[in-house]
C-alpha cells in the first residue's frame, strides 16, 4: 500500500477518535451546564446533556477527521525528507 495513502488512513482514524472523544466531552459539559435547565426531555425524549453530546460528536468527528489527516500528511512529508 502507497505511504501516502497509509498516513492519511491513520492520520483519519486518529482524527476520528479524537473528534469523538473531544466532541462528546465538550457537549457532555455544555449540555450539562448550560441545558439543564431546559425541559427538553418532554420534546426529544432525550436529556439535554445526551443530545448536546451527540451533537458534539457528530461536529467533532467532522472537524477533526479531515484536520487529522492534512496533520498526518504534513508530518509525514516532514519525516520524508529529513
């Protein structure tokens, strides 16, 4: 398999992982802070700490999947030349 296309492989499951750790930690405390007070639940069915962090996964996973392989490429092509 080409090395470029590797790196980006993994430099994309790192950002993936990271997205989804990230994203739901932090909609895990926004929701919780700032939502709580809201009756969400008699709309969604849903908590408002449970629907901030599904939010913030699905944000995470999409901001940091991309970021994570343009990271992945830049070190690589870095480490290639060195």
């Amino acid at each position: 398999m080409n090395k470029k296309i590797l790196v980006g492989i993994l430099g994309g499951l790192l950002g993936l992982l990271v997205g989804i750790i990230g994203g739901g930690f932090l909609g895990l405390v926004v929701g919780g802070t700032f939502l709580g007070g809201f009756e969400i639940h008699k709309y969604t069915g849903y908590e408002g700490y449970e629907l901030a962090a599904y939010v913030g996964v699905v944000i995470g996973v999409l901001i940091m999947t991309p970021l994570g392989v343009k990271s992945a490429m830049r070190i690589a092509g870095r480490a290639g030349k060195v």
